[in-house]
C-alpha cells in the first residue's frame, strides 16, 4: 500500500551560539533538532506523537508540512515531494495540510480580531465572500465555542481555553486533509476537551482526515490514535500500537514516561522512575543511544553504538540494542516493580 | 493564619457588549506551606482570579468588591506601588502564557542573572550559580542558557519561566496551567521540585490547572471554580474521593484514567453561561441533572463544614447520594429532568 506520508531520514540540525574556545578550534555546534525520522502514515490514519519536552516533535511537524527546510532527508505528503515545491504547488499544498500550533498565546496575530483571523484562510484560498460567515459559523460549533460576539474580540481578550479552541477552528475551516496538531487541547478541562477529541474522530471518519496528533498525554493519545510514535532527543525510539506501546512498552524510555503517568486519585503510589538522574543535552552528538545517560539498564554497546529502529516479529518498531529483532519482544529485563 | 486570604473577590472586564463578571465570588485561602490547586472549566475566571492577586491586571478589568489579606495586611486599595513591590519578592507568578514571562529580544541566562542581581541583589558569581542550579532544577541544560527564548521548544519555555519565578525563593508562588507543555516526566520532575520546596523553605504554592491528576499528585487542598464563582474546596482528598458540588462530581468522572482502559468520555453536557448576564440562582443549574426549582430561583452560598471542606450546592447534604448516580455516564446525557 502506498503510504500518505512518507519520510526517509529527515534530519534537522539548528546552529547555536558559540562560545570563544569554540570560535577558536573552528567548531560550529548544532542543536539536532530531528534526527534520521523514517516513518509512514496511511492516508486517514492519526498517528500519536509523543516525547519528552524538547525531543523535536514540534520541529518534526514543522518539517512535514514546510515550515522549516529539512538539514537532510526527505518527505512526501500526498503526491508531493516536499523539497522544491514552490509556487503555485507550495500554495496547494497549503491549502491541504493545516498546523494547529502549540502555544495559542502565540498562534493568532495579537492586532487583529478573532473574526477576521478566522477569515484569513478562507481568504487566501480564494473561499467566497458570501460563505464566510457560514463556515465560520460551523466550524466555531465543532470547537464548541458560542457566540459570534468573540469574534469581535482580540486574543488578550479570551481565556487560554478559548484561544485553544479558535486556533483549532483556524486550521479545520478549509477542512484539510492532513493535520499536524501540536497539544490541540492541552489547556482544556475535561468537559470540553471530550468533545473536541470526538470532534477529531469523526472528522477522520468523514472526512478521511491524515494526522499526527503531537501530545504528552497519553490517555488523550489512546482516545484518537491507533498508533503512536515516541521520539527521544530527535530520533524515533518507538512505533506500534497505541495500546501496546502503552501496555507493553519496549524501550526503556517508553517505559519511564509510562511510569510516570500520574493518575486522578489522591491515593497513589510514588515509586521512584526507572531512570538514572540526568539532563537531556541535544547538543551532544554521542556515537551511541542518545538516552543512555539516563538508561538504567545501559549495557557497553549503548555507548559505542546508536541502536537502529529494527521492525520486531508482530511489526513494533523500536532501537534499544537490548530488543533483538530475532527474539520475541518480551521485555528481556525488569526495570522496576512498578513495570 | 493563612498567608493569602481572598474573601469574595469580584473582577469585571469592560467589553462592547457591557460588563463581564468574569469573577464574582473568589474565596480561597492559602496556608503557609500549603499547595493549593485552582481548577474548572475554560473560561471560569481562573487566569483573572490568579493574576488579579499579583494586583498586575488588564486595562478592562475592575475589582468590584471583595479582599485579598496578604501576611494579614489587605492589598486591595493600596497603591499598586506597594502592590508591586511585593512582586518577585514575596510573590512571583508564572503566566499561562510561558512567552509572556521571558523577553523574546534577550538570552535565557541573561534574564535569569537579571532577576537574581537587580532584584535579588546577588554578586556575579553567585547569580551565575544559582542561575545554573535552578536550570538544573527543572531539567534544562545549563549551557543553553546562551540561547534566545524563541530557540527553545515549547516545554523548555515554560521550565525556564517556572525556574525565574523560583529564582528568588518567595512566600508564595502563583502558577497558572504550568506543567500544561511538559511531558509526564518533566512535569513530575517540576511537581516534585515544588513540593520540595514547600517541604524545605515553607513556600506556598497557589496551582491553576484543569488537571485532576496533577492536583491529586501536589496538592494538599483544592478550589474548585464555575462561571466565575468558587463552589467547593476542601483537601485535595475530601473533594475528590467525596465531592459536594454536582460540578466536582462530573469533573472528576469525566477525566481519563490510564488504568482503566477503554471506554468514552462522558463530558458534562452544555456549556458555561455567558458572564456577561449570568443566570439567577445556581449558575450550574441549566447543566446539572440534581437541579431543584429553587436553584434556578436562589444562588446557593459557599458553606464550610466543620471540617473545612465547603460547598455552594443547595443539595450538598445529598452529595454520597448523588455522588453515586454522578458515576453513571447516563446521569449526564440526560438533560436535568427536576426542573418543576
Ligand atoms: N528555531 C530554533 N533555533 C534553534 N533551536 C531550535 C529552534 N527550534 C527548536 N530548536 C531546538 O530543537 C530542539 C527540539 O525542539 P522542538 O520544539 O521540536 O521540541 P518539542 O519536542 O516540540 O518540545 P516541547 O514538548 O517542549 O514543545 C530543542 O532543543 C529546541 O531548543
Ligand atoms: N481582557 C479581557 N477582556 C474581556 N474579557 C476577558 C478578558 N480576559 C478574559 N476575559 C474573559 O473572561 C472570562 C474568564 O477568563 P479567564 O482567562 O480568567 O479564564 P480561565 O479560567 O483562566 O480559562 P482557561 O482555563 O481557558 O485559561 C472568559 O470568558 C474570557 O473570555
Ligand atoms: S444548587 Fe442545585 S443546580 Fe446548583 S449544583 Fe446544587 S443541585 Fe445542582
Ligand atoms: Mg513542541
Ligand atoms: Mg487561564
């Protein structure tokens, strides 16, 4: 089958600031924002995106829908092969794939009211005049916000929520084919919040929607995904399925951010997580496993050797030089009790 | 005594269409030493109510009526000088917005030196140390201090606004929605640095967020906020295991549990009132299924316990009852049926 998004060693490296001893051996330190990304996505499936804070997951949506220029590798979404499109291919593509930004402070143009915020997209894709108020209309309905009178207000006007809710009816107003959402709800509670996500699954249904649904929480994760992809410090560590990745996590990373999920009730275990004290650095290129200063379970090759993403038996993804493809994917070493 | 004591607080915006009582009763109380989360729906007031008590507030907005007791001494009417002076050094606040804590034009580092020399009144030396402990503190690299507020990812932000309000250890700390951008383990790494500060220097800690879980994790005690008015609070244990308010009980059955698979998310149906004219009476009434005649006619008021745990529901003395049928998804699909 023919994927819809198809990514073959996408890497993204930011330059830095660089201090004198650096200036002074000639070095030019990077940040490796994305690292090596191959993955497919099917055309109406939502694929979960999670990671730690700074892991890339922002920098890997920008990249899929050419907000930033890829250091090397490539993409396709559709049809289109992202490097050279321009012109008025670049604009079609635009019009197809929409981003829902992860900060709505910073989404929306502060000077300009919400109403007309709303409107710009349908303007630029050419929309008649006289359907604006009408999709705009409907599409405020599906974000679950009333009122027309918002939309005469500016984004300082509106609560965090709020402004969640608009950003989101941004990018479906020209219903889409493909969306990168980046935390769409993160700041909504959860009487609105299950609304919205039903909103998603329907429009996957109707619409054949392609997401990546880019979120650290994974009960939200479950509710719209199928699937789901972790990253750590720029590089996929893990790919499958949603509820075997969260019942039956793989890579020692995954484990931890499982562990630490915290539940809704006062009474809760606080047992310590199955990680070795530690800051991630993405601007340390080490020849080895990116996580292994945290890993608990490190053994030396962890050191010398970046583990490759192998396909296991069952077709799980995952690049831990401890999950052998050859072998069953049973974890082969228990991390902590609470596992 | 408490540290903060805010007594029936009330906040307008002037907007086109009139005003917006976008807090009507804020009532809360912080304790020394005490982690308090402040929760509700989108839009119920918990961003003005917690910026309202930096006395920093929008040009639109107006104190209506209502306390805020700091160290026993009222800042409402007091000159905003006095108010300010207060800010970073005993009380600092972390904006939802992230962005809005650091200035876009200079470096991270630069800015946290800043706040500790000028402010702080520390040498060099010492700001540059405690600079890198409180980068470590929240989980970022020291090094990357260097770096302008715009090359940092979303969750780094909010980490470096969180470690700028901790910089110069002040009584009280008002963060609002800050561990929303982190992922679980950053999060739990940040909840735990607040906890141990609240262990070790008797910091306060005054928590906006829509997050059950992470009120069930730090906090010892709970308000809970709807359409502008605060309607139960109590420890964080007596408002989530037993809930007074029909709002709280249909919060908390609402929230996805990663232990227990499956199922759908039964939301509260309906949406808030517009705050601009709120209804009389109960402003949960129009959404809630235990609705009475007389909670559309009479606003029920916020009663405390004897055991400190208060609520503002006219059938409050029904809740182990209610609270039971609240657990039945079906009890919220309904529309309220009761309304005689
Ligand atoms: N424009 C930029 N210039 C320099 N570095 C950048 C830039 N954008 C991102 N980075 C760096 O790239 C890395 C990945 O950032 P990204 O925003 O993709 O992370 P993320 O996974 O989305 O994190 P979060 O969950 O905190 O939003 C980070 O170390 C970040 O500081
Ligand atoms: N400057 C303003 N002018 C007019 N209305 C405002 C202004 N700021 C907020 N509001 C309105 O006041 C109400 C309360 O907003 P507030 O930001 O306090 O909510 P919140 O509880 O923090 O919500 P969220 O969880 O979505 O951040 C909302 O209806 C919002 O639209
Ligand atoms: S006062 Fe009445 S309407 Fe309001 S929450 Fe209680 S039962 Fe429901
Ligand atoms: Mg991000
Ligand atoms: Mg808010």
């Amino acid at each position: 089958m023919d994927a819809y998004v198809h990514v073959r060693g996408l890497s993204k490296a930011f330059p830095v600031r660089r201090g004198v001893g650096q200036v002074l051996r000639g070095e030019h330190p990077v940040v490796h924002a994305v690292r090596d990304l191959d993955f497919d996505i099917a055309q109406g499936e939502t694929v979960g995106l999670l990671g730690e804070s700074g892991c890339g997951k922002t920098t890997t949506g920008r990249l899929l829908l050419k907000l930033v220029e890829p250091t090397s590798g490539t993409a396709r979404i559709g049809t289109r092969e992202l490097a050279g499109l321009k012109g008025a291919a670049l604009r079609d593509f635009r019009r197809d794939v929409q981003f829902v930004f992860q900060n709505p402070f910073d989404a929306l143009n502060p000077r300009i009211q919400i109403g007309r915020s709303l409107a710009e997209p349908l303007i630029n894709a050419g929309v008649p005049k006289a359907e604006h108020a009408d999709r705009i209309r409907l599409v405020l309905e599906r974000v679950r916000i009333k009122g027309v009178e918002l939309l005469e207000r500016f984004p300082h006007e509106m609560s965090g929520g709020q402004l969640q809710r608009i950003v989101l009816a941004r990018a479906l107003v020209l219903e889409p084919r493909f969306i990168v959402a980046d935390e769409p709800v993160s700041m909504l509670d959860v009487s609105v919040r299950a609304g919205i996500l039903n909103l998603m699954r329907d429009l996957q249904d109707s619409l054949g929607l392609t997401a990546i649904y880019i979120s650290h929480d994974l009960a939200l994760v479950r509710y719209v995904a199928r699937r789901t992809m972790v990253m750590y410090l720029g590089s996929l560590v893990e790919d499958g399925p949603t509820e075997d990745v969260i019942s039956r996590p793989l890579h020692p990373y995954t484990r931890a951010l499982i562990a630490a999920v915290p539940l809704p009730r006062v009474s809760q275990t606080r047992d310590p997580l199955p990680l070795r004290p530690g800051t991630p650095d993405a601007r340390k290129v080490g020849a080895g496993c990116a996580f292994v200063n945290r890993c608990p379970v490190a053994i030396a090759a962890c050191t010398a050797e970046r583990p490759p993403l192998v396909t296991l038996p069952g077709g799980r993804r995952v690049a831990c030089h401890l999950m052998p493809a050859a072998t069953q994917p049973r974890p082969p070493v228990t991390l902590s009790p609470a596992l | 005594m408490s540290l903060l004591s805010v007594r029936d607080l009330a906040i307008d915006y002037a907007t086109k269409g009139g005003s917006l009582h976008a807090v009507s009763r804020g009532t809360l109380e912080v304790g020394a030493g005490e982690v308090v989360g402040l929760v509700g729906e989108s839009g119920c007031g918990k961003t003005t109510l917690a910026r309202a008590l930096t006395g920093v507030v929008p040009r639109n907005a107006t104190f209506e009526a209502g306390e805020i007791v700091f160290e026993g001494r009222n800042l409402l009417g007091r000159p905003v000088s006095e108010w300010r002076d207060l800010l970073w050094r005993k009380i600092s606040f972390v904006p939802q917005s992230s962005m809005n804590a650091l200035d876009p034009v200079y470096r991270v580092g630069a800015q946290m030196d800043e706040v500790l020399r000028l402010r702080g009144g520390m040498g060099r030396a010492q700001a540059r140390e405690r600079t890198d402990e409180l980068f470590r503190m929240v989980g970022l690299d020291p090094r990357r201090g260097t770096e302008y507020p715009h090359q940092f990812s979303g969750g780094m932000r909010q980490r470096a606004a969180i470690a700028m309000a901790l910089a110069l250890q002040p009584a009280l700390v008002i963060a609002d929605e800050p561990v929303t951008a982190l992922d679980v383990i950053v999060q739990r790494q940040v909840l735990d640095t607040l906890r141990d500060l609240q262990a070790r220097l008797g910091v306060s800690v005054l928590l906006v967020t829509h997050d059950i879980s992470v009120v069930a994790y730090v906090c010892d005690r709970v308000v809970v906020m709807y359409a502008g008015e605060v309607v139960e609070s109590g420890t964080a244990r007596d408002v989530l295991e037993t809930p007074r308010h029909p709002y709280t009980m249909g919060l908390t059955n609402a929230f996805p549990d990663l232990e227990r698979a499956g199922g759908t998310l039964a939301p509260i149906a309906g949406g808030p009132p517009d705050l601009r004219h709120p209804p009389r009476g109960c402003r949960f009434a129009e959404r809630c299924p235990f609705a009475l005649a007389r909670c559309r006619a009479e606003t029920p008021p916020l009663v405390v316990a004897p055991n400190g745990h208060a609520s503002a529901c006219w059938r409050s003395d029904e809740a182990p009852a209610l609270s039971e049928l609240a657990k039945d998804p079906s009890t919220w699909t309904l529309t309220s049926t009761s309304a005689a």
